[in-house]
C-alpha cells in the first residue's frame, strides 16, 4: 500500500494517512484482514512523528474501518461493511469539501445534512 502526504497542504498529516488507507480500503487494494504497515515503519517512511501515523490510525479505528490490536497493530476490519463505510466516509468528505468550497458555513452544511436526515 502506497501512503502519500503533502506536508504544504492544509490537511493535517493524520488526516491525510487516514484518507490513504481509506482510499485503499474503497479501491480494494487492502482487503479485511490484512495489516496496514505498522505505526513506526509508517512514520519513518513517511518522515513523520509516530503519534502522526497513529492519529490517523485512531481515525480509522473510531469509523469501524480498522481494529487496533496490541502487538498485531492495525488490521482492516472484516466484511463488507468495512468497505462500504469507507465508501461513505470518502462520499462525505467529498459533500463536506464541496460545500465549503462553495462558501457555505458550517451551520449551513449541517443544517443540509439534518434536512437530508428528515427527508
């Protein structure tokens, strides 16, 4: 798996080793079951701080995409759902994104999304 961030980009780091390992997950490159690359290799590799690499690995763990395991480290959740919430995490980011570029406020965009929950 290929991990790629920009360090000029407004993004935070984690946030963006979170959207790789997503994007892997939605692309099925990773498959349930299998390890991401463990937290320190990752933060060498990549240049960073190892609680960088575990931020966005705890991001990861609070969407139900990845389970944190004490000497295993981090390992794709099981099943389909793992892949479909991925899916939808990447959908809203891309709505959250849009919307933002359009100039909405953040109460905008959430009262879209409580109009849409209503519907």
């Amino acid at each position: 798996m290929l991990f790629r961030i920009d360090t000029t980009s407004s993004v935070p780091l984690g946030d963006q080793i979170a959207a790789c390992a997503r994007r892997a997950v939605v692309g099925g490159s990773v498959r349930p079951g299998e390890r991401l690359p463990a937290a320190r290799m990752l933060a060498g590799s990549l240049g960073v701080n190892v609680h960088t690499v575990l931020r966005g690995y705890q991001q990861l763990r609070d969407e139900g995409l990845i389970e944190l395991r004490r000497g295993r480290g981090a390992i794709v959740a099981d099943g389909a759902s793992a892949r479909a919430r991925a899916q939808l995490v990447e959908r809203v980011g891309e709505f959250v994104a849009d919307a933002l570029e359009l100039g909405l406020t953040d109460d905008e965009v959430m009262s879209m999304v409580s109009a849409a929950l209503k519907a």
